[in-house]
C-alpha cells in the first residue's frame, strides 16, 4: 500500500495517462513530465495534427507509447470515440489530465451565448464525460487519479474573462464533488490552479501589456513555466500523492496570497 512505503513513488502506478489540450502549454508539459518516468500517454486535441505530432516527441524523447488524437472536447460523441481510440491504443488507463482550454477577453458586454457554451463546454463539461468515458478503467486500476486544470481567475475576479472564470470556479466545485463519488472505488480527483505561465495561452496577454505588469504582483517576481505545472501533474497522478483527493494544488509563484 503506497500509503506507508516512503521510497520514491513517482513513477507508480505505471498505468497509461489521457491528456487534452496535450499538444500544448500545460497539456504538453504533463504529458513529458509523465512520460519521462515511463507512463505512456494519449494526447487529444482540437489540433489533431499538432496532437500527432508532440505524441512523436514524446515517443522519441522518452521511448514510451504516446498518440495523438484530433477531438474536439465539446463533441460528447467524439470523446467517447478518442476513449476507445487511446483505450486500443494505450496498454492501460489509470489517470486523466484535463487541460484544453480557451480564454474569453471580450468581458461582460461582449458575452454570447455560443461563447458561454464554447467556455462551459470547454472546460467544464469535458471532466464529466472523460470520467463516465475512463470510469471501468480507472476503478480497475489501483492508484487511478484525475487533475483538471483550473486557475487562479477561480478565485480571482477579473472583468475580462468572466466566462473562464466561472469555469474554472465551477472545475474547483466538480472536482470535490466527484472526489466524494469515487474515492470509494479508489480513483483520487484534484485540480491544479497554475498562475501565470508562459504558454502560447498567455503570451499575447504578456506582449499586450506594459513590460513586467504581471510580475510586480507575483512574490517571486517571474511568470512560470509549464514544466512547473506538469511535474505537479505528475506527483498528483503518482502514489506519492496517496492521500490527497478533493484538493486544489495552487503553482502561482505567490500570485493569490500577494499584497503587493
Ligand atoms: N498558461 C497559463 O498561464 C494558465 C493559467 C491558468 C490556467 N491555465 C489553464 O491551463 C490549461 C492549458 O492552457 P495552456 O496555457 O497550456 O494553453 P494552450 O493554448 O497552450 O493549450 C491549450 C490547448 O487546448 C486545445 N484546445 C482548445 N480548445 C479545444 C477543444 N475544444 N477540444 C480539444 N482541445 C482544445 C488547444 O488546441 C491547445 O492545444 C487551460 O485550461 C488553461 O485555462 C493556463
């Protein structure tokens, strides 16, 4: 039981991972972080052809099965058909990443109703269906866990992106919600919030704005790098996390608590 034995328990289970948004960001980065200690992985994305190919990174950088998968995370009928695709393909499944997302920036005045769908069903509803899709999987794999991406605009408000933001409130909810239903089938359920990351997400905000606008803020004084999110990932995917479910794990560099 992993719950008393203290040697490393990063690479364990060794089950395989699905991740989306994994062509990317902070999808890409939990998927090399998992790989590089062995666990294989299914990349999904909107992009199926950069979805491809950061799975033949991996494979080459790493020498674990990865694929690469076009879905589109909004499509119920798509994920059920990348979920037979990566089960075909992956030697097991015991852990799930959810990382696609998109970004509003048009505020209140500028929401519509194909924009509040896009946002909730974006990053939302995705966690409800990868689960009912993986659930027989996960149940049968000792050590299965989930981390859905949240952020720190859960818990921040920010006029510009309303939708983002109540998504990622409601991830937080979801997340304790279905940590409760199924710690008793052995599946732990968490959400990361990252702070602000250097991904192509964020880049265009950090061109936009004056030279170091959101480090003045930050107690370390610098923008993350999705490495940083995906070595979290990994450690709540890994028995070393054993007794950690229904929990945010914030990675902002000292955003949320800051004063300055
Ligand atoms: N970068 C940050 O600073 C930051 C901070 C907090 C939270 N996040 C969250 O982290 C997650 C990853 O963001 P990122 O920064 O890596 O961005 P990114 O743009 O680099 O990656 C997001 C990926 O999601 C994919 N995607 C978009 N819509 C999709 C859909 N409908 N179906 C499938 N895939 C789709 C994109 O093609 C892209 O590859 C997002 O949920 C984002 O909200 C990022």
């Amino acid at each position: 039981m992993p719950g008393t034995d203290i040697r490393p328990n990063l690479a364990s289970p060794n089950t395989g991972v699905v991740i989306t948004g994994g062509a990317s960001g902070l999808g890409f980065a939990s998927a090399r972080a998992l790989a590089a200690v062995g666990r294989a992985v299914a990349l999904w994305d909107i992009d199926g052809a950069r979805a491809e190919s950061a799975a033949g990174q991996v494979r080459s950088e790493f020498g674990v099965a990865a694929i690469g998968l076009a879905v589109d995370v909004r499509d119920p009928h798509a994920i059920k058909e990348a979920a037979e695709a990566s089960r075909a393909a992956l030697p097991s499944i015991g852990g799930i990443v959810h990382c696609a997302g998109i970004v509003d920036t048009a505020s209140l005045e500028g929401i519509t109703i194909e924009s509040w769908d896009d946002g909730i069903n974006i990053h939302l509803r995705p966690i409800v269906l990868l689960l009912q899709a993986f659930l027989e999987d996960l149940k049968s794999n000792p050590g299965s866990a989930v981390v859905a991406t949240a952020s720190i605009n859960a818990t921040l408000g920010n006029a510009v992106n309303p939708i983002y933001t109540a998504a990622k409130g409601g991830v937080l909810s979801l997340v304790r919600s279905l940590a409760d239903r199924l710690a008793k089938d052995g599946i732990r359920v968490n959400s990361v919030s990252p702070g602000q990351i250097m991904t192509p997400m964020m880049k265009p905000s950090v061109d936009a704005l004056p030279d170091r606008y959101f480090e003045k803020r930050i107690l370390m004084e610098r923008i993350g790098e999705p490495e940083e999110i995906g070595r979290v990932v990994r450690f709540l995917l890994s028995d070393e996390a054993s007794y950690i479910t229904a929990s945010e794990i914030v990675v902002d560099g000292g955003n949320i608590s800051s004063q300055r």
